[in-house]
C-alpha cells in the first residue's frame, strides 16, 4: 500500500464516509432519511438465566462459525419491531442466544483479527493502515488446528480479505466470491446469494468435511451500500430501512445455506455459532455506520450458538466475544493456547452458571484513520477513554443505555472508580505499538515492531 502522502482520494473518502460528521446519502433518495432511530437495547442484567441441567455431550464436534457484517444487536429477538430476521429468529428458538454481547472492537479489520488470534488486536503485530495487515509472528488459531489435522475453511465476500493481509494464516481453504472488486468507500456489491453458493461448495466437499473441520464464513451485505432487494419487504428508503433490507436479504441467505448444512452428514456432529464484526450507527451520538469511536451501537452484536443436545436459553449476562476462541477449541476438543486472552464459554453453554466476567473491554487501535478509542463496561457504568486520557466520557447504562449525558465531570467518585477499573483491565490486557512507518491519526509514526526481535512482517 502506499505511503500516507499519497493515498488515493478514494481511500482517504472511505475514512471520510464512516465519520460521524458526514451522514451516509442514499443512493436513489433524499439525504433527509438519514436515520430511523432503534429501539433502545435491553438493559445489561446482573444475572443469567436459570441454569439448566447439563446438556449435550463433550465430544468433539466441527464448529462453523458465521458472521454478519455490521449487524446491530438490536434484533427481533432483543425488542426491534420490525421482523428482519425471520430465519435467524427461527434459530434463536433453539439455540443459546447471548442478549449483552460485546464485539472487542468497533472495525472489521481489528474484531477478525481477534477472533482469529485469541487477542485484542492492539497486542498484535499489526501494520497502522486503516485496511491493518498482521505480521506472520502473529499466532492465529487455525494455525494450531491444521497442525493437529483439523480441515480449516473459509469463504469471504471483500476483497479486503484476499489482499495478502495475514488472515488467512492457519486456513487449508481460503476463497472469495467471484466477481468483487475494491473499493475503499464502500461496498458496492450485493454478495449474500453468491457467499451461500459458495459455502454450499465448500462444505459439499467431503474432502473438506470427512474429518472434523472449523469453517468461518464473512457475510458482507448489511455494510453500506445500503440497497433495498426485491426479496424483501419494502421497509422504506431511510438508511436504516434500506440497511433492514440488506439485513433481511442476507437472513433469507443464511437460511438457505444453514437449510444445506442441515442435510449434510457431519450437520449432527456440528456446532453453530452466528455473530458479527461490529455494529452500525444510524446518527445516535452523532455517529454513523461504524469504526471511529466505541459507541454502543458500534460495539454490540447479536450472538447466537447452537449445539447439538444443548437447550435452548438465553443468557442476559455481559460477555465479550474475545471469549470465542477458547470456545471453538473446546468445541473441537482441544486445548487452549496459552496466548488467550478469554475464556470459553462452553461450561455456561452446556447448563453452568454464567460467571461474572466484568469488567468487559472493548477498543478501537490508533491506525491512520482511527483515533485511539477504549472502554470498560462493569456494573451500571461504561467508561469511554480517549487516546492516553485526553478525554474521559462517563455513563450509566442503565439509566442511559443511548449514552447521552456524559457524567465525567458531575459524578468525580465514580469517575475515578471507573478509571481504575480501566487502568488494571487494559494494563494486564497490553499493548503492541503497530508498524510500517505510516503517520498515525494523532501524528505519531508507526514504528513498532513486527514481531520478536528479528522476525519479519
């Protein structure tokens, strides 16, 4: 990629259109729909459900793992109103479904980087472009699996993930829907229906599948553009009932792939789990679509697992997904790797109790077009932080689940409560300074290193 003084026009737009000061503009109407405002978002709950006996069993099965792009938590089974995911809400009927999930970061390129490695992606050896490459001194799990014999597949439908940036490290099957081009504002393409042929493909193949295998799938078509499909309901022309469109289109989608899977062999001896990248701003606080701060409409994602003999639930107590990981590898029956910076959720999903695991981090790495943003979320309270302590923002989510009043400077005792909170969590998580010699947003140049002393990007 380019040095930073002469990155295309093109590429400094794309940073420019996730702004929270340029509202998206529709592609065939008036920028005055430029939002429909969600249901407020269920209230964190101190407790979990009640505990139900011990289900399934703890052999080891294949795990397919499915996200969506950009896909809110506020769903029809958390209190939206509008039906937008018939076939998801089906699937929420029988399987474990976490309502106070939380995606590590607000950015494609830092949450897979996390879902692959186990760790907040500042701990990685990363490049400080917008669009971040990883060094291959980065351990990614499917690296462990393919040594251990486990088939490791997957499919995407953005060409961000098949221009060499070190995620595909560990995967014997890595492919991109035909068809895609780049372009660094937006994405232009309508991918659902091609992602499920070519899953379909993928997870046909008994080569692929006659042994135990870990399978992820990146589902693009709720990431602006946002475009209305003749499939769907007509939910009006606003951005967020053309992105409820895109949301309903790649339901429809997902249905049709997880309908084949269901047929297959290996469907019983496999577990399901459906998440999202981040989320997606429709001007709440001023934001719109997402990267570029850690709003909670940027940070929380719907979670839904699915396990063969496991009962359905749901779970209200607050988890991040850095807890993913040491998941699949339970689910598969392995160990974790030492480099993990979560825990699986596998007892909670088989009946335990859910423990308290707050306070929950969430963060935003400085890269060339991102400011540094953290957070901490324990009890009632989240506590935004920006860059090294320029600026701490303070709110209740239980009396403010919108974050609207900032009580950094009227509540000064809980202010500094929070802020220790945040110093013990982010200090024991670490940080990693990124590479490639790139001017940083607040001016700084990355100079960090590329792995342990000696190793390459």
């Amino acid at each position: 990629m380019p040095s930073p003084r002469f990155l295309p026009v093109a590429f400094i737009a794309f940073a420019l259109s996730c702004s929270k000061s340029e509202p998206p503009t529709p592609a065939a109407t008036s920028p005055t729909g430029a939002a429909s405002g969600p249901s407020p978002a269920p209230t964190p709950s101190a407790s979990a459900a009640t505990p139900v006996p011990s289900a399934g069993d703890a052999r080891p099965m294949n795990v397919l793992f499915l996200t969506v792009d950009s896909l809110r938590a506020d769903m029809p089974w958390t209190g939206y109103e509008r039906k937008i995911a018939p076939n998801l809400t089906k699937l929420v009927e029988e399987s474990v479904v976490y309502t106070n999930a939380y995606s590590p970061s607000s950015y494609t390129a830092q949450s897979v980087a996390t879902y692959l490695s186990g760790r907040y992606a500042a701990t990685l050896y990363r490049a400080g472009w917008f669009f971040a490459s990883y060094a291959k001194a980065n351990t990614f799990f499917p690296e462990e699996l393919q040594q251990k014999g486990i088939k490791t597949l997957a499919w995407h439908a953005h060409m961000y993930f098949g221009r060499g940036k070190g995620l595909d490290q560990g995967f014997d099957t890595w492919e991109l829907v035909p068809g895609i081009t780049f372009n660094p504002n937006t994405d232009e393409h309508i991918t659902s229906d091609k992602m499920t042929e070519l899953g379909q493909k993928i997870l046909g193949n008994p080569d692929n599948t006659g042994k135990r295998f870990f399978a992820w799938a990146h589902y693009m078509d709720p990431h602006d553009e946002y475009k209305k499909h003749p499939e769907t309901p007509d939910f009006g022309n606003k951005n967020r009932d053309r992105y409820d469109s895109e949301v309903f289109y790649t339901d429809l989608w997902l249905g049709k792939l997880l309908e084949f899977c269901e047929k297959q062999p290996w469907w019983k001896d496999t577990a399901l789990i459906i998440s999202a990248d981040h989320g997606e701003a429709f001007g709440e606080n001023g934001a719109w679509k997402h990267a570029f701060d850690v709003w909670q409409v940027l940070v929380r994602v719907p979670l839904i697992i699915k396990i063969p003999g496991v009962k359905p639930r749901r779970i209200d107590i607050r988890r991040s997904l850095i807890d993913l990981p040491p998941t699949f590898l339970e689910l598969l029956g392995e160990k974790p790797l030492e480099q993990f910076q979560g825990q699986s959720l596998v007892p909670e999903l088989r009946g335990a109790e859910p423990d308290n695991r707050e306070p929950i981090a969430v963060e935003l790495a400085e890269d060339s077009h991102n400011p540094p943003r953290r957070a901490v979320i324990q009890g009632d309270y989240k506590l935004t932080v920006w860059g090294q302590g320029s600026k701490y923002l303070l709110f209740n989510l239980k009396d403010d689940p919108g974050e609207t009043k900032d009580l950094a400077k009227t509540d000064p005792t809980k202010l500094a409560e929070m802020k220790q909170v945040y110093k013990t969590k982010f200090d024991k998580i670490g940080f990693v300074e990124a590479y490639g010699g790139m001017k940083l947003k607040e001016g700084s140049t990355a100079s960090g290193p590329t792995g342990p002393a000696g190793a390459k990007p």
